[in-house]
C-alpha cells in the first residue's frame, strides 16, 4: 500500500513537473489575434457562466427602465464598450478581433442573461480574458445603467429608440434579430 501510495505520488509529481516544463520552455502559444478552438470557446464559456453562477449575488437592478436612464446607458455603453462590444452606430468594433477569446458583439447579439450576471461580469471583469473589471472605472448607479440598456436593447421605448436613431445614425436592434444571435449561439 505504501508503495502504491509512493507511486501515485511520484506520477503526480512528474505530470506537474511536465506541465511547468511545457509551459517554460516556452511551448504555450500567447497570439491574441486568431479565433479560439471551439471545443476550448465551449469549455472556457461554460467555466465561466458556472463561475458566475456560483460567485455572483442574485442583485435585483434598482433602476427602472426610464427613458432617461436608457439613453444615460447608450451614452454609458459608447463611452466604455463600444470599442470592443460594437457601438450604436452599428460599425464593426475596433477591437473585435484582437482579443483571445475575442468580445460578442451587443449590437447584433444582446446578452441574454440576468441582470444580475451581466453586472457582475462588468464589475469584476472575467480573468485571463480582454474583458477588464469596471468597479475601479464605473459608479454602481452607472453600471447599472448599462445593464438596463443591455437586458432592453430588443424592447426600448419609442423615444429612446428615435433618440438611438438621431444620435447613432442606426437603426435599434429588433426581437427578430436578437433570435437570430441566439440560434447563433445554440448552433454554433
Ligand atoms: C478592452 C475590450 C473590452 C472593453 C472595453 C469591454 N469589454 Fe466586455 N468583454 C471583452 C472580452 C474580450 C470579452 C470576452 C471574454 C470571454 O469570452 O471570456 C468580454 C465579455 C463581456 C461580457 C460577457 C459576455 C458573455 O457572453 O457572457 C459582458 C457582459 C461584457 N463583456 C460587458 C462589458 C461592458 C458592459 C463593457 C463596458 C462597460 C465592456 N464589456 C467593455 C472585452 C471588453
């Protein structure tokens, strides 16, 4: 048994040896600029959404979607996402293709999570990822401003949606499309 035990030891010892090795002789690739694997997408955004799960409080938003607090959101989210979400103005974003993994566009593709999830995922930011944490950057009020914006790109009323019009030269996002991005993500 305790030669067995030894054994065990010895093979675990020699793996993590092997992994340090591997990674310090410089075998790991560090490019940003290529797509991601899509068994790793898959691994890596079902670690991440069970982390959410696990760690984030079950907040309840305490704005109310107001036609002030949306456009607040929009002028929130041009300022601090767009550059790697995609803006109101439905140009491709500057960034989005230079990150590993790379940034899900807002515009086409809303997120459907709880709101709870995606102000946790903005305030802490997602590690070892482009995505940084905004809790040092963003008031509390601020962020949850652009959650509200986010979980209503599909329903806003219409004078934010003629204030989206004007401003951005685009038009809003529609339910029909945000289905669209959702088979996107069920068939990949
Ligand atoms: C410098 C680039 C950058 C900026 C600026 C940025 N993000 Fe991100 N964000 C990313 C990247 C890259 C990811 C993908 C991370 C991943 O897949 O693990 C991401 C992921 C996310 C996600 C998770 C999406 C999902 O599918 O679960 C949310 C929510 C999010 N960002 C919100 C925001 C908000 C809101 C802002 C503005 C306050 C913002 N981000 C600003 C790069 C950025």
């Amino acid at each position: 048994m305790g030669k067995f035990l030894l054994g065990v030891i010895v093979a675990v010892v020699v793996l993590i040896l092997c992994a340090l090795g591997f990674a310090l002789l410089g075998f790991l690739p560090t490019p940003a600029n290529v797509e991601p694997a899509s068994y790793e997408r898959h691994f890596a955004m079902s670690a991440v959404d069970a982390s959410m799960e696990r760690h984030a409080p079950r907040l309840t938003n305490p704005l109310t979607p107001t036609d002030q607090n949306l456009e607040d959101g929009m002028k929130l989210y041009t300022m601090n996402c767009a550059l790697c979400h995609g803006g109101l103005d439905r140009k491709p974003s500057t960034l989005a293709n230079s990150f590993y993994p790379p940034p899900p566009n807002f515009i086409s593709d809303p997120p459907d999570d709880p709101e709870w999830h995606t102000f946790y995922t903005m305030r802490t930011g997602i590690r070892y990822s482009g995505m940084p944490a905004w809790d040092k950057t963003l008031s509390e009020s601020d962020m949850w401003k652009i959650t509200l914006l986010l979980s209503h790109m599909d329903k806003l009323p219409p004078a934010v949606q003629d204030y989206w019009k004007s401003n951005f030269n685009a038009a809003p996002v529609t339910s029909d499309e945000e289905k669209k991005g959702e088979e996107k993500h069920d068939h990949p």
